[in-house]
C-alpha cells in the first residue's frame, strides 16, 4: 500500500503483521531503496520463523537478519555492493556495541551464521522450523576468531575498513516525543538543526552510516529538509568489499 505519511511518523516504510504475512505501508515520496527491501525481507522472515522457531530474542533476530540478506542477494533484490554494506553494517555494529547492545547482538549472531556457513544454516534453519526448535547461543556459534575470507563466498574478499558509527546527532527519542529537535549535536548541529526547531519527519537507513540522514523541520512557517551523514566515532578493523570485476549473477549461494 502506499500513503502520504503523517507528521513525525513519516518514515520510507512501515510493517505490519497481518495474518500469516505483512502489511507495508511506504512513504510515496521515499525510494524503493535497499533499506526499504531490506526492511520487507526481514519482516517476511521474521513472520515465517515466528511461532516456529524460538529463543532469545537476539538468537532469533540475527538468523532472520542472515536469512533476508540472504534471500535478496540470491534473488537479484540486492546488488553486491548493498550486501557489502549491509555486512559491514553489521561489523560496525558490533565495533560500536555500546551504542546500541541489542543492534550489537543481533549482528553478531548475523555474522555468525555466515561463520557457520549460509548452505549450512539454510539446512539448520529448514529443519529447526521442522521440529519448532528452541534455540540456544549454541546452535549459532562457530569456530572462534575473525570471520573467514570466504565467509560471504568469492564475491566478497576481507579489506581493511574505516567504520564509522551511526549518531543521528540528537536523541531520537525524546525529539519524536517532543515533537521538536532535542539535544542537537555532531554533525546534525553542522548541518543547522538546532534545538527547538519542530520536526517534521525524520528518514534514515539503520546502521548505515554511509547513508544521508534526512530531517524536515519547520522555519518560518515552511518545511525545511536537512541532509548530512549521520557520522560518529570511527574504527578501522577487516571489513569486506565487492571483488573488482566480478560477475554480481555468481554472487548468490
């Protein structure tokens, strides 16, 4: 479905559980970008594994994550060069644990399964939904150590990478609470956003750094849109990039 959103609630897209599938409700002005597909994929999976497949909440979040990442690269729905950002994404959201713990552990687990290896987990996932498995930290953990060179097959290849940590730069909380810019700081601060100011709507792709932030607030009676990466701290750690010259049709497994 497709509607004009409301104030404060706009966002590129909305799910909702309905039946035995979900309900999207997209933003008619936002792209049908990766963060948009990404968020659809996970929904579907999520609503599969659900009722079936249980255990921690982060166990289960994780393998959901793999599983849509997965299923959008082997069906075209992702290019290479999104689903090098979206591991990286999910690198970065274990280097920056403290931001957000629960982000943290659900990339974790996310990366863990391609440890395991993705034809594997497939084979695990197919028969935990089988028998209803509960899941334990166990049933996802691989070898110790840093991800293999061929953890996300021969299209991927192990760099080392600058990762830099989402900070929307204000909270976001209390701002969509208040309906109005709070704590204003970083590079939302260097952009013009200042405390006070009413918000409009807010857009950006969760974990992914790289990707603008769009905030709309109001000034002299007119919606005025603000563009800036949403950049905090920086590490350097392996990260992984689309091998130059590959051919993206042999990328899925």
């Amino acid at each position: 479905a497709v509607d004009e959103r409301g104030a404060i609630e706009s966002t590129p897209i909305s799910i909702y559980p309905r039946w035995h599938g979900a309900f999207a409700l997209a933003d008619v002005e936002a792209p049908w970008g990766i963060g948009a597909r990404m968020s659809v994929a996970l929904a579907l999976v999520t609503r599969f594994l659900g009722g079936r497949v249980t255990g921690p909440v982060p166990i289960v979040s994780g393998l959901a994550r793999f599983a849509a990442r997965e299923i959008l690269l082997a069906s075209g729905t992702m290019t290479p060069l999104e689903y090098a950002d979206e591991i990286n994404g999910e690198i970065a959201a274990t280097l920056f644990a403290d931001k957000n713990p629960r982000a943290a552990e659900i990339a974790r687990v996310a990366l863990e399964a391609n440890r395991v290896g993705p034809k594997v987990m497939r084979a695990k996932l197919h028969d935990w939904v089988a028998s209803a498995r509960v899941l334990a930290e166990a049933d996802v953990a691989g070898p110790s150590g840093p991800l293999p060179d061929d953890a996300f097959g021969k299209c991927f290849s192990r760099v080392a990478t600058k990762f830099e940590e989402l900070d929307l730069g204000f909270d976001e909380d209390k701002t969509r609470a208040q309906k109005a810019m709070t704590g204003v700081h970083g590079e939302a601060k260097k952009a013009g956003l200042r405390d006070g100011e009413p918000l409009v709507s807010i857009r950006y792709d969760e974990g992914q750094a790289e990707h603008p932030v769009r905030v709309v607030v109001t000034r002299a009676g007119k919606n005025v849109e603000v563009k800036y990466r949403p950049i905090g701290r920086s590490k350097t750690a392996q990260g992984f990039r689309v091998v130059p010259g590959i051919d993206p049709s042999s990328c899925a497994r």
